[in-house]
C-alpha cells in the first residue's frame, strides 16, 4: 500500500497514485504584489518552465512619458512541474501559493495556456480586460489566433476579442479583424 503524500504547508494529502502527482500541468501561482517580474526571473534561473504575460503601457510624468513592462495579469505567474516538486517552487521568495480550490491545487486547462501563448507568441496587441464570462461567443478562423474561442465586443468601429482565463478569473483583450471571426455556435 503507497503512503499518501502530505503538504504540511496546506495540511493537504495528496495520493502517490494521482496521476497529476508526477505529471507536468501548468498552475496558477500567487506572487507578492509587484513581485511577478522577480518570481519569473528566480523560476528561468531554476530551470522551471514558466509564462509571465506582459503588456507594453505607457506612463505619463510631468516630464515624460515611459512605455513598461507590465504584468497582464497582476500577482499571477504561470508555472508548469509536477505537484511532487511543488516545493521548489513554492520556496521561491516572493511566491505566496498555489491557486487551490477546496484545499487542492488546480491546474489550468491547457487550451487557456495556448491561447496565452498564442497572443504573445504573434506579437498581438493585448492588454487586460474585465473578466467576462456571457458575451458573444466566437471562434477566430483565420490568421495567427486561429482556433481560440472567446468573446467578441465592438467599441468606437473596433473589434476586440476577449479570452478569459476562469481559473483566475481574469481576462484579457486582443484587437482583431472582424472578418477573422466566425459566431461559435
């Protein structure tokens, strides 16, 4: 009989037989706030697969103006290991915990990485939205996008598809031909 494993930090037990215990998914991660960059950086430095989402924003001073870096989704960075080799992510400085539901950490759907991915892959323009869930549904048919699901909203002569992240509760936008689009049905 295996012995389960025990996360004393959560005083979570987790079967040696769950096949997620030693299989590679990609989880939500909380980081301290404006700490997304340097958890990112301590994860490439320990040869950990990670996606930090960035969006270019230009700031204004009184006597100039500054394009950054910033977070797509603030306090969030995207990691992918095995649960039996959580802790060394979770030792990080700066990394807070897993996104967990009921006491278990829950791995992001692999079509949700894509469509991260595949945004920032291709160079589109992205930036963060308000979490939607009800909208338009549509499917992009053509061009870089082609295959992700999300949202269509129109604004000033504008398309904006939106693809929303429900593990985080956190969405972001994406500018694009309407004629790219097809209605899901």
């Amino acid at each position: 009989m295996m012995t389960p494993a025990v996360d004393t930090a959560n005083r979570t037990t987790y079967p040696d037989t769950a096949p997620y215990f030693f299989e590679p998914l990609w989880y939500a991660i909380y980081a301290n706030a404006n700490h997304e960059k340097r958890v990112a950086q301590q994860l490439g430095q320990r040869s950990i697969e990670h996606l930090l989402p960035l969006y270019e924003s230009v700031r204004r001073w009184k006597d100039r103006r500054v394009r950054l870096q910033m977070p797509l989704f603030p306090g969030y960075v995207f990691v992918r290991f095995a649960l039996r080799d959580r802790l060394q992510v979770l030792q990080i400085p700066g990394v807070v915990r897993l996104v967990s539901f009921a006491g278990q950490p829950a791995p992001l759907r692999e079509e949700d990485v894509h469509a991260l991915q595949s945004c920032l892959s291709h160079g589109s323009q992205v930036e963060p939205h308000p979490y939607l869930q009800a909208g338009r549904r549509a499917r992009v048919r053509s061009g870089p996008l082609q295959g992700l699901e999300g949202i269509v909203l129109r604004r000033k002569n504008r398309t904006r598809f939106i693809i929303s992240i429900d593990l985080i509760m956190r969405s972001m936008a994406v500018e694009i031909e309407t004629d790219a689009l097809e209605l899901a049905g």
